[in-house]
C-alpha cells in the first residue's frame, strides 16, 4: 500500500515529467505518500520539490504560462540582441523562481530528502570536448548501457553525483541545481555547479535508483518512457504512462502538451490507486 512506500524515484524527461506531476497529484488526493527519500534527475526534480512543497498544480501552471508566449524553439532573431537562439533556460529558470520562494525552501527543508543527480566531466576535460561527447550520449543513449562505453565513460572522466536539495540556500541555488541537473547544451548553456562543469543528470543514470540509501524499504518508480531493461530487484514498483508519450522533453512551444500529460497522469494514476495492493510490475493506467 502507499504508506508503505518509503522511497520514491523520479526519472527525467524534461516536460513530459508533468505526466509525474498529475500522477502524484492523484495519489495525493487519495492517500498521501510520505516517503524518507526521493531520488529525481533533470526535470522530475521540480516535481519532487513540488511535491513536497505542497505545489504540484501552481508548478504546472507556472510552467504553461511561462511557455505560453513563447514563439518557438529557436529564434533567429535573438542573435540581433546578442541573445542566445534557444530561449528554454531562461523560460525554465523564470518558471522555477515562481514556484520556489523562501517559504517554499522551508517546506523541503522539512521535508524528505530529496537527491539530485548531475553528471560530472573531468576539470581537466576542455570545455568543448566535453560538451561533443555529452551530446553523443544523448544523442545515442543505448551506448550507455554497454558494459565497453562505460569504460569509455569513465577515461573521459564522467562520473555521476547527488546533491541533497536541503543545500540550497536560497530559491535561487534551488533553480541553478535544477538547471544544471537539466544542462543539456544547446538548450541550456554550459553550466558549471559548485566550480565544476556539469551536464544532464540523466547521461549517468536515467532512472536515479543510485541515489537512494542501502536500507530495505517498498521503492515506488515513475518512469516518463517505456520501459526496456530496469532494475527487478524486490520491493521496487514501476509505474509507467499508458499511452507513448510522443513528445519532446525541450518543445517549449504548446502548453497544451503539458494539460495533456498532466491529465493522462492523473488518470493514470487513479488507476494505480484501484489497483490490489502493489505489486512488482508496470502499472499501465
């Protein structure tokens, strides 16, 4: 049952984490979770953080108005400006400082713990070969898996961290960890966090499991993609949309995607809640 769930795992997808926004907002409605940790990445960050700050539907209402009058993706124009052309770091960090406020910190300081993975690149890597091989990570993510680019991986001097959120002093330290969490260059800018280059959390581990304690405890996962090859070890859910969602995490250009996904969650996650207990598998709403 829900009150048993002690950890709670987010993965990233950039806006189709509003799916995990909805399904969350449904369980709450019912039964509350109230897990010790939650390990986010990328965009389930803010989620996370929602979350726990009580906030779920103002986020999610945030983030629509501030894509609302967004034009598109790239803007040439902004080049006349000496602006850069993709606009999705300044919409995303203006987002999360409506949402986060000095009270809303309070809240997460109280709160679980919540871990937020980046990945790191080697202080000794230039700057724009790290950039080409963090792009060729995202732009092939099956390499990841093999066991040879692993290696591969680690001479180049990638490594994975987790950044408790209870770090953040101020709403402003909370967006940079988010951002940097999200760093995917030519979306984002290069981000450095704490002196050091950062990219998308989601290049070392795309379902965050790694961020939680070694204890025993029931482990509920929201996925934000189908499934393929994941960790089936006991006492872990995986809940997983009902529907392909077939959208870009970086498309900044219709806030009806974001009603959408938020809605098939919610429905997605009332079917959770009719389920019989909770069992290790997929629950497709």
């Amino acid at each position: 049952m829900l009150e048993d769930v002690k950890y709670l795992v987010l993965q990233g997808g950039g806006i189709r984490c509003a799916w995990q926004a909805g399904f969350v907002a449904a369980l709450e409605g019912e039964r509350p979770i109230r897990p010790y940790v939650i390990s986010a990445v990328s965009a389930s960050s803010a989620v996370a953080c929602a979350m726990v700050c009580g906030r779920l539907e103002f986020a999610v209402n945030c983030f629509k108005a501030a894509i609302a009058s967004n034009k598109g993706n790239i803007r040439l124009t902004r080049i006349l400006r000496g602006d850069r052309i993709f606009p999705h770091a300044e919409i995303y960090r203006r987002a999360l400082l409506q949402v986060f406020d000095q009270a809303a910190l309070r809240k997460l300081y109280a709160g679980p713990d919540i871990q937020v993975l980046v990945t790191r690149t080697s202080a000794q890597l230039p700057r724009y070969p790290g950039l080409v091989i963090g792009l060729s990570l995202c732009a092939f993510p099956a390499l990841r898996t093999r066991r040879g680019f692993r290696r591969l991986e680690a001479q180049f001097g990638f490594s994975r961290e987790f950044i408790p959120v209870r770090n953040c002093a101020t709403p402003a330290e909370l967006a940079d960890l988010v951002l940097a969490s999200s760093c995917t260059p030519p979306f984002t800018p290069w981000y450095s966090l704490h002196g050091r280059p950062v990219l998308d959390g989601g290049l070392s581990e795309s379902v965050p499991l790694g961020g939680l304690p070694q204890r025993q405890g029931k482990t509920l996962v929201l996925l934000t993609a189908k499934a393929t090859a994941l960790n089936r070890s006991p006492g872990i859910v995986y809940a997983e949309p009902s529907q392909d969602l077939r959208i870009s995490s970086w498309d900044y250009t219709d806030a009806g995607k974001i009603d959408y996904l938020y809605a098939l969650g919610k429905k997605d996650g009332s079917s959770f809640l009719k389920t019989t207990g909770m069992r290790e598998t997929f629950i497709n709403g």
